[in-house]
C-alpha cells in the first residue's frame, strides 16, 4: 500500500537556525497537510495545501513557517528561524480529495529537537 | 471551531477485558472520523475510518461506532491483549475545513 515518507526521522538543530522538514505524499493525492504534536500534548493542525497554494492555516502557523511542493514529488516544511518550542514531533498527511470518504493518509513523522 | 474530547485520559485493565474509547465532537458537520494509535514517541497508525454516512467499521477486533447527530464516536476492544497498549486518538475531518482534528487521547495499558 502506498505510504506517505517523511525525512529525516529525527533532526536536531541549534536555535536560531533554519530547519527544512521533506514528505513525499502519496503520488495521486492532491491535498497535503502539515501537524505538529508537541510532547504529551495534543496533535495539531498547522498548514494545508492544494494547487500550489495555501489553503488554510492555523495561527501557530506564523511568518516562521513556510511550506513549498518544489517538484512533482516532495512538499517541505521550512522553519526559518527556530526557536525552543518548536520542539515536536511534525507530521505530513496527504489525501485524494477534500474530505469525504477519502482518509488522510499520514507519515511517520519527523521528531525535531532544538538546542 | 471543533472541539474534539475523549474520555477517558487513562484506562488500566487486565488481558482479556473488552473495553470501550469516547470520543466526542462538537459541530456535526464532519466528512469522516478516524480512530489512531499512537504508540510512544511513534506516528499515527490509522485503525478504522467511518465516513459521515456509516454507522459503524469493524477491523478485527476493533468495533467504531458513529453518532453524528450527537457527536459521539466509540471505539470498541475485544479481548485486549498487553500488545494493545498504546495511545489511542480520535480525529474528525470537518466540512468547512478539510483539516483533522485530534482529540487529547486515551493511553491504554492492558496488563498481562
């Protein structure tokens, strides 16, 4: 069954420098999404993303944070500057169409530890 | 804005018990929920998906219910096993936004 890939597992950075999180949704899916799930707490929702664009986003989703599908394949999450607490365990999903009866189908995530 | 709750935070039981997840949601105009388990420091592992239409999905021996009119979702374990053990997660997919909406979880520990 297909699978949505995310990279690295575990990315460790120093705070105040730029952290690039990569997915490879799954191949005919056209939605992509973003969350966040800091330690012991709830999952989070953070950016979603359709024809290239924007779709929706929360308000933790600051100037910070940037999502970008450069090819065909890949949907990235950049955060620029980081800071302690972003600290989390990020999570990209994708799905076919916009809700309905179609699932959004999730990664393992990228467990990001700032220093 | 969706409001997703489960109770309870915490279930201990012994093997062999079933036992029964809550979730609930505040708006009803969702397309799909979703039951996850999430084991500790891992992803999502997605367990059943019942559309807005359904009433409940059966996986083995997962049972999920949905109550759309009254927002309510319950996920049903047979014969709980130590291998059960786990963060289970409930999430809704609302229709104003396609977004998912986690709730807090029940971490369950079955105890051999």
């Amino acid at each position: 069954e297909p699978e949505v890939t995310q990279t690295p597992s575990h990315q460790v950075t120093q705070m105040g420098q730029e952290v690039i999180l990569r997915c490879v949704p799954i191949s005919n899916h056209l939605y992509f999404y973003w969350y966040r799930q800091i330690l012991g707490q709830k999952v989070e929702f953070l950016v979603s993303f359709y024809n290239n664009e924007i779709s929706e986003k929360s308000e933790i989703f600051d100037d910070q944070f940037s999502v970008e599908r450069p090819d065909g394949s890949n949907f990235t999450l950049k955060i620029r500057s980081t800071k302690l607490e972003d600290s989390a365990m990020y999570f990209c999903a994708s799905s076919q169409e916009r809700g309905s009866n179609q699932p959004q189908h999730f990664g393992d995530g990228t467990r990001l530890s700032i220093l | 804005k969706q409001e997703v709750t489960q109770i309870p935070a915490a279930l201990s039981v012994p093997e062999g018990e079933n036992l029964v997840l809550n979730c609930s949601f505040t708006d009803s105009a969702i397309y799909n929920l979703q039951w996850f388990r999430q084991d500790p420091g891992k992803g999502l592992t997605s367990l059943l998906l019942i559309q807005s239409s359904q009433r409940e999905q059966t996986s083995g021996r997962l049972n999920a219910s949905l109550d759309k009119s009254s927002g309510r979702s319950t996920l049903y374990i047979a014969a709980s096993q130590p291998g059960d053990s786990a963060t289970y997660l409930c999430a809704v997919v609302g229709v104003s936004a396609g977004k998912s909406t986690f709730g807090d979880g029940t971490t369950l520990t079955v105890k051999p």
